[in-house]
C-alpha cells in the first residue's frame, strides 16, 4: 500500500485514512507534505499490537463511515479485511464515488480453513462477494486469486492482476547479517492454522546430528502451541522474538541457512504464494518452502531453494540438504542471482507502479464520463 500510495502521489493527491500504530511503535512511512495526507484512528488491539476479530475490525470500520463522508474523493481504494471493503462500497455508493478494492488474498477461503464456524464462513463469503461485485475494478496479487476472485463473483473485466512485491531497499543481499550462537532457520510473519508451523519444529528435531536453531518473528494464533511443541521437542533451540521493524528481519533472514515457509495443502489455501519467499529471495537467502504447488513451482522454477512434501520426513530431508548449502559455499554463491531475481519480478516498487495505474485508470474514466 505504500508503494501504491508513492506511485498515485506522483500525479494526484492522496489521503490515506489508516490507523494509529501500537504504542512504542511509531510510524515506518514519511511523506512529504504537498501530495499525501495521512489520517490516523485510534483502534482496539490485542495485547501483542495486533488488529485480529471482528470486534476490532469494527473498531476502524465504524468510525469509517463518517471519515468517509467527510473526506473529498474521486476515487476510493479499500484494503482488505472484507468488512473494511463493504464500508467502502456503501459509503462509495452513496457518494457516486468508483470503488478499488485491493485484497491481497480471498479472505473467505482463509476463514474456511480454520476451525470457524460455518456461519462465519458464509458471513464472510456474502460481505466479501458484496464488495467485489460493487467495485469498479479489484486488484489481483496473483493469476490463483484472480481466479479465485472471479470464482467469487467477480466480473473477469474487472479484475486486474498486478503482483505482489517485496521492498528492495530493505530487503537486499547487503544488509547486515544477525548474529546467533548456531546456524538458524527463521520463521518470519502470521503462525496459523493454514500455516502449521510446527512442522519445521518437528522435522528439526528429526535431524539429531544437526546443530541448528529456529527463530521465529512475528504473531499469530498458533504461537502458544508452537511454545509448548518446542519446550518438548527441542528445548532452549527454538526463539520467539515477536514482532519485530522490516530492517530486523530482513538481518534475520539475511543470515540464516533458510527462511522457513509454509502452507497447510488441502484446506483451500493452495494457491497462495507467501510473501515471506520475495522477502528472502531478496536479500538471496534460500527458501524452504513446504506446503502445496504453487508455491513449490515458484521456488523450484526461479531456483529460490528447496520445495517439500508438507511431511515432517520431507521437510527434515531439504533441512539436511539447505545445512549442507550454508556449509560448503552454494548458499552464498547463489545470493546474488536471487537477489537479482527478486529485483527483477517482485520489487513493490514495480507493484506500486502497475497498481497505481489500475487506480488512474479508473480516475480517468470517471473523468472522461463526466462525472
């Protein structure tokens, strides 16, 4: 979203209407002043700093009805969750204002993999098609959610696929490389349920000869059950270091062996290809990537590591195999050609860039329309 805010604000003013960020956080975006106004909301969030349930959605979505009506527009840009979609479009609605709806995956389907309720799932899937079906266009991170968001009800016309992206100017091979007292695998983002971390916690405890750690960054619903999992299995070996800024943990996974990616196959999810494999091909660190096709196609067809069966067996074998990379020399010798690689496909800047013109285009028609 900041790499569209900058592409939109080289040619037409911007608002964004977000929210005010954990105590202690700060903020990570500095704009100047002539194009881009930022207006923060205070929000309800967990004790980790996270905005996670639809009560605390609702903390930003309600408010938003009346920052809506009081704010100035040609055009509207809604991120996800849904709900925060659905505001958009009434409010857009009531106002003659197009609709960019820009989700970054099916959030349906993501709370059809977990243990929700059945009515939830539908819920979410109504609210969902809601908005999809009143946006002018939707924007597509990748030819699976296209698809899937035309499975959905969105029109084909309307959906526009522009990528998903990494920031290149965090995330390069010359960061500094954090230090640790054993090799590491690192777990960087969301632990949940159709991610199922564990299984890297125990596959590395499957590997008895390997003097190796995990270290994970990030939140998620899992976590406490990951705690637990590796007291037991593989005590004072796996780390939890929470959240943690974008320059931390591109260093983190500038110097492990792997960064460790996952998706649960079968629960509807097969089609996501996890930002967490740009941010590492980025800085050239290798990927362990074990879950369904699609992602394993990504990182065996651009060479960005290892790609596994989602098995502990499986996964313990490309352990060994990436161990014995860092070891002999192949991990940094490959560094800069993926490194190069993600510079080429996934930088956000070029995300931005397509994204924004998405946004402009729809400007320009309502200009040409009169409206």
């Amino acid at each position: 979203m900041d790499a569209l805010v900058r592409a939109l604000a080289a040619e037409d003013d911007v608002t964004v209407l977000t929210t005010r960020p954990p105590s202690g956080a700060g903020t990570s975006t500095e704009y100047g002043p002539d194009r881009v106004r930022v207006r923060r909301w205070p929000v309800l969030r967990d004790a980790s700093g996270a905005i996670r349930g639809y009560v605390q959605y609702m903390s930003f979505d309600v408010p938003l009805v009346l920052r809506l009506l009081l704010s100035r527009s040609d055009v509207i840009v809604a991120e996800a969750p849904p709900t925060t979609g659905c505001v958009a479009a009434i409010i857009g609605g009531l106002l003659r204002r197009p609709l960019v709806y820009y989700p970054g995956d099916v959030w349906s389907d993501a709370v059809a993999s977990t243990d929700a309720p059945a009515w939830v799932v539908r819920v979410m899937t109504a609210v969902e098609r809601f908005v999809i079906r009143r946006s002018e266009r939707v924007i597509a991170v990748s030819p699976e959610v296209r698809d899937r968001l035309v499975a959905l009800g969105a029109a084909a016309s309307a959906v526009r696929e522009v990528g998903n992206g990494i920031d290149t100017a965090v995330f390069h091979p010359g960061v500094e490389s954090a230090r640790a007292d054993r090799p590491y695998f690192v777990y960087t983002g969301t632990m949940s349920e159709w991610q199922r971390p564990d299984v890297f916690i125990r596959a590395l405890a499957a590997i008895p000869e390997a003097d190796a750690e995990i270290r994970f960054f990030g939140q998620g619903s899992a976590e406490k059950d990951l705690r637990v999992l590796a007291q037991e299995l593989l005590p004072g070996r796996v780390h939890f270091g929470g959240v943690v800024p974008p320059q931390a943990s591109a260093s983190w996974i500038r110097g492990a062996v792997a960064a460790l990616v996952s998706i649960v196959p079968g629960i509807g999810y097969d089609f996501a290809r996890p930002t967490k494999t740009y941010a590492a091909a980025a800085v050239g660190t290798p990927v362990l990537f074990a879950g369904p096709r699609t992602g394993a196609e990504l990182v065996g067809s651009a060479g960005l590591g290892e790609a596994s069966e989602f098995t502990v067996e499986a996964v313990a074998s490309a352990m060994r195999a990436l161990l014995a990379q860092a070891a002999d020399g192949t991990t940094e010798r490959m560094r800069t050609r993926r490194a190069e690689w993600a510079a080429e496909n996934v930088s956000w800047t070029r995300v931005g860039a397509r994204a924004a013109e998405v946004v402009q285009g729809v400007l320009r028609g309502t200009a040409d329309a009169g409206r």
